[in-house]
C-alpha cells in the first residue's frame, strides 16, 4: 500500500536508520521493553513527522511494540527516499515523496487518516487539522496523540481556546527534555549544518540576522556566535529581546538589519517576517534561510515579483536578481533548512525527542479512554526518566538528595 519514490533505494536507507539506531540509546532501550510488553498491541498509529532516519527508527519501536504504523512526512522537501523506501522494505505502511507537490503531500496525510487511527503523532498539526476537517466520522476512534513540535502546539492551542480539539493532544514539545535540547542544540546545529553544507561560504566575520529568540532561536544564535558571526537579533517580544541583549547581541528591528545583514535566518513560527521592503533594503548576496515550521516567514512572492531573472545558483539555492542588478539568495525554497538541505537533528539529540514521543504515546495508549479532548503536559515523571537514562547512556553521574535534604527541601 505504500507510496515512496523507488523500492531499489532501501540499502542505503537501511544503512542511514541502523546509523542513527546506534546513536539512540535512550529510544534503544525503551524499543527493547516494547518488544516484550507490545503497548500498542492491536493499535493503529498514524505519524507524520521529517521522514529520515531518526523518524523512521521511531516507527520502527512502536511497530515493535505492537503497533501498525501508516507514515509520512510532514514537509515535502523533508523527505529522504531512501529512507522511506527502507521502511517500506521492512514492511510498514510508508507515504512519503521527496519533493512531493501540494496534491501529493496531502493524499499522502489523507491515506494515514483513512486507516482509521487509534493514536496520531504529529509533527506541525496537520494531521490533527485534517482529520478534524475532512473525516470528523473518524474521531471517535482516537484515544489521542502527541504533538512535536512548536508551530503544532501552537495549532493545537488555538483549537483547543475555540473547543474544536476534540480528543487528548500531548505536548511533546513543551516537555524539558524536547525544547530545551532538541529546540536549542538540535535546531542550533542542524540549522548551521544545513547552511553550510548548501552554501560552501565562510560564517566567520559576517552579519547573521536572527529572526526569533525562542528556543530555536537562541540556539541558532549561539552557534553563529560560536563560529565568529556578528549576531543580530530582532524580536517582538520585550523579554527575549532583552534576553538577548544581555546573552551579547545586538537587538534591531527587521527594517534595519536587513540593510545590515549577510545571512537571514527566520525562526518565529510567525508569516510575513521578511517582506518587499526588506528585499529592497538588502546586500547582493545575501543569503535568506528559514528554520521555522512553515515557509510563510518569507514572502517569496514578492521576492518573485520583483525578480526580473531566477535561476539554480547551487543545489538548493535559488538566486532571485532584480532590476538593480543585486542578486538574492534564498535556501530549500524558504522550506526548514536543517531538513530540506540537511539531516535534521543530530541522532543524540531526537533520542530524547523520541523516547518522550513513545512513553507519551505508550502513555495514550493505556490511559487514551479515560481522557478528556484537550492538551496534555508531558508528566513530569517521563522527563525526569528519560534524563535519567540519557545521563546513564553518557556515562554521567549526579549527586542524589538524602532523605534528610529531601525532607528539608519540603519542609
């Protein structure tokens, strides 16, 4: 039943997800407990998440902890086919396209839908959004799901203000061991990764333009730093704008520091951040990417319209000239770049991401009837566990309370 671009392409996928399985020991250890407890047994599940080799070694511990899996990707340029042929190869249901077009894309988040699913994981809430428009008949046969990502609880907090959530989402990424590593240094190395692998240019001495300082943000910032960049930062939010300020960089709105910048990186989960006044403003050669959910950061229409000549500069890079003669750069199509010109996130860092996604999904699967439709904390319990066991996988120690500090403490 599965879809994928050519079945010949599974060796190398194989080679990718056994790579990334050997760097994921926390994940390892809990697929090791799935196979004897089987959770999911008789439970259909259905993922869209970045179709590499991490996510597909998630597939593959909860088809090993007895779920059937329906797969696909939640970004077209995201998908990595040989990968998805891997998977398709070792027998779960994959849908899932490199470069797939708007039509496809979503026949593939309808096909995963249409099998009726006890448990969504979702990355960026369209699953949940589609299943909520198009098949509402299906509904009631969710015990739950859980969420990745920021843009996706941001969905799903809207939903939730307007009572149309209609069953029990897990944040995943609001837990401590999601957003403070997977957010920061995840997204702060694969973002860097997939620029420069794509580019081939020097990061040192230039202007990096950050938009946003979340998480996302603060980790981008800290390794543009950290390679010899000259850090702008523009905010709309007071506090992490001052946050900013005071971690060393410069804070300015976006009308001045696109005259200022060589590097533009969006990071807010927000649309229309860098606009036609923006492009006018900006140096030939500078270089636009996007690290957030959607590309709706840049407005690349007007980008177009004012282009009077586009062309491939590179693999992955589009050079837009305008009528002055200054050429723009904009990467993987204002898509992720750390996933549509990268590997996503390091392998160490989603095996914390993904044990969180399995025990809540582990979580849904034994409690899913008993829950009421709405969000869902990660407990507190299932973060201090997978930081305990990421400790031990590091071979790293820590101090332990006594009962008498334990009892001063709560005292």
């Amino acid at each position: 039943m599965s879809e994928i671009r050519d079945i010949s392409l599974a060796e190398a996928g194989e080679l990718k997800i056994q790579w990334a399985a050997r760097h994921m020991p926390v994940l390892g250890a809990i697929e090791a407990e799935f196979k004897k407890a089987k959770p999911f047994r008789g439970l259909k599940i259905a993922l869209s998440v970045h179709m590499e080799a991490k996510t597909a070694y998630l597939c593959r511990v909860l088809e090993r902890g007895g779920a059937e899996m329906h797969a696909t990707g939640c970004n077209p340029l995201s998908t990595q086919d040989d990968v998805a042929a891997a998977l398709a190869a070792g027998g779960i249901d994959v849908y899932a396209l490199h470069a797939a077009t708007a039509e496809e894309y979503e026949r593939h988040l309808r096909a995963v839908i249409e099998f009726g699913p006890d448990i969504i994981i979702d990355d960026g809430g369209d699953l949940v959004s589609l299943i909520h428009k198009k098949y509402p008949e299906l509904i009631p046969g969710v015990l739950g799901g859980c969420e990745e990502t920021t843009t996706g609880v941001r969905r799903l907090k809207a939903m939730d203000k307007a009572k149309t959530l209609k069953f029990p989402m897990i944040m995943v990424n609001d837990a401590k061991c999601k957003h403070l590593f997977d957010n920061r240094y995840g997204t702060g190395q694969s973002v860097w990764d997939g620029i420069n692998r794509t580019t081939n240019l020097l990061v040192a001495g230039k202007y990096v333009v950050v938009s946003g300082y979340g998480w996302c943000g603060k980790g981008v910032s800290m390794r543009a730093k950290g390679m010899g960049a000259k850090v702008i930062v523009t905010e709309v939010d007071a506090v992490r704008a001052l946050e900013a300020v005071m971690d060393g960089f410069e804070v300015m709105p976006m009308d001045e520091a696109a005259r200022c910048g060589d590097i533009f990186i969006t990071v807010t989960g927000c649309r229309d951040v860098l606009l036609k006044k923006h492009f006018k403003a900006m140096k030939d050669g500078a270089v636009i990417a996007n690290a957030g959910h959607f590309n709706v950061e840049t407005d690349l229409k007007a980008l177009t319209d004012m282009a009077v000549d586009e062309y491939d500069a590179r693999a992955n890079i589009k050079g837009y000239e305008l009528k002055d003669g200054r050429v723009l750069f904009v990467l993987a199509e204002g898509r992720l770049v750390n996933v549509a010109a990268g590997d996503g996130h390091p392998a160490e860092i989603m095996d914390m991401s993904f044990a969180i996604q399995a025990l809540c999904a582990e979580y849904i699967a034994k409690n899913g009837k008993n829950l009421k439709p709405g969000l869902l904390s990660v407990p507190e319990e299932t973060d201090a566990e997978v930081a305990e066991r990421k400790l031990e996988a590091m071979g790293v120690a820590k101090d332990r309370l006594t009962a008498e500090q334990k009892k001063y403490l709560e005292s």
